[in-house]
C-alpha cells in the first residue's frame, strides 16, 4: 500500500490542488504527512507487535488504514486530506514493520538476505504498476485513485485475515510495557552494527525518495518529456529495480550481504556522480535517461541487504528493530521530498546533488559497522551471549 499511496497519484497533483482550491506546496503536504505516518506509525506498531505477536495488529492496523482510505476520497478540502493521509500513513505502517518482522520470525543466516532481497523485489512490482494505474484512473478523476488505495488496503485486510499465520509465539513474545520497549530501543540505538547498517539503509531509501519526489519535474519540465513518456520512463525504472532485486536474491549465498551493499553503495556513488554531472551539462533525455535507469536500478542491492542485516543485529526484537529502521527510514524520505524541489521546477541539480549526498552518507555509516561485536546469537558471538540477552 506505501508505495500505491506515493506514486499513483503523483501525476494527479496539478488536477487535485486545482479541485480544492489550493497550491502545490499544500499538495505535497499530503505526501509529506503520509510518510510521517508512516515513520510515527513504525515506532508504535512494531513494539506492539512484539508484545501482542504480529497477526492481532496487522488486521487492525490493516481496517484502519481502509477507512483512512474512504476518508481521503471523500475529503471536503485539502487540510482533512492531510489529516486523513497522515492516518493512512499511520495504520498503513504495520504493512512494513510486520511485514519484516514475520520474515525474520520465519528464516535464519544468510536465508535472511535472500528473503529481504525478494520482498524489495516484490516492493518494486508496485512502483511499476502505481503510476500506470494512475494514468489509467485519471479520466476519472483524483479521487478514484484514493478509493483505488481504499481496495488495495481492503486486500491487505482480507490476504492477512486469510493468509498470514502468527508467526511470534507466546513464548517469545516482550513483557514489561514502555520501559521494556525502552530498553530495548536502547540496546538497539547502543549497537554500532544495527545503527550504522540501519542508517545505510534509510540513505539508500533517501536517495530513492529523492528521485520518486523530484522525478515528475526533472523528466517533464527538464528533460521536456510528456506526461505519458513521464509514466513510461517512470515505470520502465521501477522495472530495473524490480530485475535488480532478483538478482540480489540469486546472489546471495555466493557473496556475502555486506559485499553486495557495500558495491550496491559504491554503483550507487559513482551513478549520481555521473548523473549530477550530465545534469550540470545540460545533457539531453537520449544522455540523461540511461544513467537514471542505472541509479536507480541500483538501490535494490543497499535496500535489500542493508535492512537483512540491520534487523539480523536484533534476532530476539525483530518487530522494534524494524520500527526503528523504518521510522528512520520515512522520516529521512519526508525530509527530502521538498528538498529536491528548492530550486524550483526547472532545475534537476538539487535532485542530483541530493542523491550524492545521501551515497557519500550513506558509505560514511556502512563503515560506521567495522569493528563493531557479532550480534547475538551469531556463530561468532562471545560464549555466554544469546539471542534474549538484554531483555
């Protein structure tokens, strides 16, 4: 559902701020909040969901975020659709944050990195088909797209209520309320392999943000494509990311996670570099176009392998390490949306010096874990340490 409720209605900006009677900046207000809530939604639902097991919070979370959805198609005026967005953001979080902590639940080692390669996979299926949705739904206007996003999350009711086993038993499950979460989050936040392995993962997501949020104007308004070359190019990318994912899957086993992350971050480095340069140039489509496809192909290997082994760190806390991660990781993305844009809607330097920023940071805290102790439970841990030690 996040990524439907970021990319779908993107090209309906301009009809939507037109509707209700207000600008562009209030309009992407709505992206802003959404993503807000998904970063506050993260922090509460994934320390719920290693107290209560994840099924009893995914089905609720999952029906709020339905009539999050009604409420947005319904809206009377932009501030309720920012308030709607940020509950649907909020709910919608427990998708993500569950979503991992059941895959941790479930696989162990290196099957870790292979099963988070496969979900960002599947996560890039959505980008593929969100803007193509919404160019299809737009005939009807703005507001079918939210009810098209009320029945994507009716569907993740519905996949949950029938498909989605508890994967947390009882036994495993935290005890203690807020202080332990808050012990918990502080073990996690003392840990230099989790924070710096999370942070690499946030920055990667950064610089994805950043091209999600700038990618309407550089490619129409830069670049001079048309609003359907813009859904075209934009699909086309999210399909390299998809490829790229499942290659990450494949190679896993035959090189370790961090290598992949760490060559994933350098491609990444070197792309932006290229493409800020091409940018400063002047550089046409035809130029531009085939560097972005590789940039952006490239983020599926940092996100992927970074977030197997950041919640790897925390095998007893799958669910607050996810919501951690994932707070971050939002937050990090609602920053950077407007940011992109402070040059205005005719200059594409902000997009690229952005996404080499958020490269160098992003190397800056993968080697943030050099040194850092084996996490526990880990083959190479201290003898005495367990997976449950510190709770």
């Amino acid at each position: 559902m996040a990524p439907f409720a970021t990319d779908m209605y993107l090209p309906a900006f301009t009809d939507l701020a037109a509707d209700l009677g207000t600008g562009a900046s209030s309009v992407q207000l709505t992206l802003t909040t959404f993503l807000f809530g998904l970063a506050a939604g993260q922090l509460v639902i994934g320390p719920l969901s290693d107290r209560f097991g994840r099924r009893g919070p995914l089905l609720l979370a999952a029906a709020v975020a339905t009539l999050a959805g009604v409420l947005c198609a319904l809206t009377p005026n932009i501030w309720f659709l920012v308030g709607a967005r940020f509950l649907q953001g909020f709910s919608g979080a427990a998708g993500i944050v569950i979503g991992r902590a059941v895959a941790a639940d479930r696989v162990s080692g290196p099957a870790v990195a292979k099963i988070f390669s496969l979900l960002a996979s599947i996560g890039g299926i959505a980008p593929v088909v969100a803007p193509l949705a919404g160019g299809a739904l737009a005939p009807l206007g703005w507001r079918s797209e939210f009810w098209a996003l009320t029945g994507i999350s009716a569907l993740m009711l519905i996949g949950s209520l029938l498909v989605v086993p508890e994967s947390l038993p009882p036994e495993r499950r935290h005890t203690g309320g807020l202080a332990a979460t808050g012990r918990t989050m502080r073990r996690l936040l003392g840990d230099r392999g989790y924070v710096g392995y999370t942070c690499a993962f946030a920055l990667g997501f950064t610089g994805l943000m950043g091209y999600i949020s700038a990618s309407p104007f550089v490619i129409q308004n830069v670049l001079g494509l048309s609003t359907a070359a813009y859904t075209v190019t934009f699909a086309v990318n999210a399909l390299g990311l998809l490829c790229a994912g499942l290659l990450t899957a494949r190679l896993v086993g035959r090189v370790s996670p961090r290598k992949l992350l760490g060559r994933g971050q350098l491609v990444i480095l070197v792309m932006s570099a290229v493409l800020l340069a091409l940018l400063v140039a002047g550089a046409p489509a035809a130029v531009v176009l085939p560097a972005l496809f590789l940039l952006v192909s490239s983020f599926t290997f940092v996100l992927g392998t970074a977030s197997a082994l950041a919640i790897g760190r925390a095998p007893d806390a799958s669910g607050t390490a996810s919501a951690l991660m994932g707070s971050l990781q939002f937050t990090l993305g609602a920053v950077v949306s407007p940011l992109v844009g402070l040059g205005g809607e005719d200059t594409a330097i902000p997009m690229g010096g952005t996404l080499v920023v958020a490269a160098v940071l992003g190397i800056g805290a993968t080697r943030l874990t050099r040194g850092a102790p084996p996490a526990p439970g880990h083959r190479d841990a201290p003898a005495g340490t367990t997976a449950t030690a510190g709770q």
